[in-house]
C-alpha cells in the first residue's frame, strides 16, 4: 500500500506540480479519467472519501465523480 501511495504522490506532483501535489486536491475530471480506473483495478479499493461536506455542497464535486466510483 505504501508503494501505491508513494506512486500517487509522484504522478500528482508530476502532472500537478509540487505545490498542488502537496495540497491534495484532485480535479474531478482527472479523477475520474486518470485516477479511478486505475485505483479500480486494486483489490483493496473501497471507494473515496470526501474531506468537506460544505465544499461539496457549494461545487458539487461528489455529483461529478459519482458515476466513477
């Protein structure tokens, strides 16, 4: 698990730059067309998490990402 957190972080910083990597904020269409499938793919995947509902509220992010989970 370790590996694959450690490989997200890399691709996030690489695509993202360091100071968006370190942030933790996905952009939904990345999520969904990059990230998910791939993460899909591991027996361990449980889904995701959101960090704020209020955010969520106000951008509708889990709306857009709900197809793809």
């Amino acid at each position: 698990m370790e590996q694959q957190v450690g490989a997200i972080l890399e691709w996030r910083e690489a695509v993202f730059g360091a100071a968006a990597a370190g942030s933790g904020y996905i952009p939904p269409n990345v999520l969904n067309s990059q990230i998910l499938p791939e993460i899909k793919k591991s027996a361990n995947y449980g889904g995701v998490m959101l960090w704020s509902k209020f955010y969520d509220d106000q951008n509708g992010y889990s709306s857009t990402i709900k197809a793809s989970v």
